[in-house]
C-alpha cells in the first residue's frame, strides 16, 4: 500500500521569504502522481502543482516548484516569494497512474508573517 | 476551471436522524466521484470511490449500510450518514473526475466541504 508522509507538522515563514515544505512517499508503484494542495480556512482544496513520475524535469508554476527525487521518494514543495495568502494547510498526495484514488499526507500547516 | 458544489455547507442535527449531502458538478459531467472525512486538524481520508450508474466501492473500514452512497446521475452524487451519532460528526467532502478529462490530467475537482455537526 502506498503511504505519504509530511514530516513538518507546522512551518513558518516570514512574508517574501522562501520555505520549502517536505514530503516523501513509499509506493512499489513505476507510474503514478504527486500532488500538493492547498487548504486555506475556507476549507476548499485548491491544486498547488501536479508532477507526473515519469517526467524528470521538476514541476513549477509561478512562486511554486518541487524537487522530485523519484529514486529517494522524495517530493518537497518550494514556495518563493511567500504572500500572506499563502497561510494554510498544504497537503502533499499521491494517485496511482491507474486509478483517481488520492492518499493525502497528513498536512503541513503554513503560516506566513508580515 | 471545473466546478464542484457541495450542499449543505454546514450541517447539525439529532443523534439517531439522517443526513443526506450532496456533491454537484456544475460545469462538467462526472463519471466519478469520491468521498473524503477531514477530522480537526487531520488529512483527508478516502472513504468512497462513487462511480455513476453502479454500486459505490467502500474503502477498507467504512461501513457501507452507515454511509450510503447514491451516484444516480453524471452531476450528482449524494452521501448519506444513516442514525448519526456524535463520532459522526466530521467535514465530508467530495471530488469529481471528469469525463475523460481527470484522469488524463490526474486532477481532480472538490467540492467545498460539508461540516457535520451531531448531537
């Protein structure tokens, strides 16, 4: 079974700061994704960045990026520039290629200082 | 980008009575859909797979006959906490996959959540 850990219970970081946000993965899986999503107070689950296993080139959009080590089963979310809309909980998952079903990590809560 | 709406946003009610959530797709056809619980300050934890047309797939402790699923038609599936009891209580919250289109992309869209309150 594949499990998804975030080390980092709570992490924060000071407005225009960098702050890279842990996460690995056990999968005997050779295809599937990573994911990070976002949780902010509103409780809606917004999609940060998406890689694909297959792909070496590390996913980026905007102030957002991670570095895939798929030999390590690592994949850390790096955000540039943090904005006070940043603050909330950001989960790491992973989806099996062959099936929607995500398994969430248990949560890394961002909060983000002027 | 996709829409999913869940309804009602907030709910309370009895121990022992029924609540029934819904989950729309607004903008797009789901064939698919899922149910998650949130507790407090914890992840997300997959307990349906909702698949349109056929029987829900339960995930490994969820009881079936106490969260009925019903995918009755491609914009709407419906969740179902049968004699609520207080350790019900929970954020419920659904996603949806497209036709064709979120598997191919691997995303999938969420609904906002619905808080169960029982007491």
């Amino acid at each position: 079974a594949q499990t998804v850990t975030q080390s980092q219970p709570e992490m924060s970081v000071q407005e225009a700061e960098t702050v890279t946000l842990s996460c690995t993965y056990d999968t005997s899986e050779n295809n599937y994704y990573l994911f990070w999503y976002k949780q902010p107070p509103s409780r809606q689950m917004i999609l940060v960045i998406r890689q694909e296993a297959y792909k070496q080139q590390n996913a980026t959009e905007n102030r957002f990026s991670v570095n895939f080590q798929k030999a390590a089963k690592s994949f850390s979310l790096k955000i540039s520039d943090s904005q006070l809309g940043d603050t909330a909980m950001y989960f790491c998952a992973f989806m099996n290629y062959n099936t929607d079903k995500l398994i969430f990590g248990t949560g890394t809560r961002l909060q983000v200082f002027p | 980008g996709a829409v999913v709406s869940q309804h009602p946003s907030w709910v309370i009610c009895k121990s022992g009575t029924s609540v029934k959530i819904e989950c729309r797709s607004l903008d797009f056809q789901a064939t698919t859909m899922f149910w998650y619980r949130q507790f407090p300050k914890q992840s997300l934890m997959l307990m349906a797979t909702s698949n349109e047309g056929s029987k829900a797939t339960y995930e490994q402790g969820v009881e079936k006959d106490k969260f009925l699923i019903n995918h009755a038609s491609l914009t709407l599936s419906t969740l179902t906490v049968t004699s609520a009891h207080p350790e019900d209580s929970s954020f419920y919250i659904c996603s949806a996959r497209g036709l064709g289109g979120g598997s191919v992309t691997g995303e999938l869209f969420f609904g906002e959540g619905s808080r169960l309150t029982v007491l």
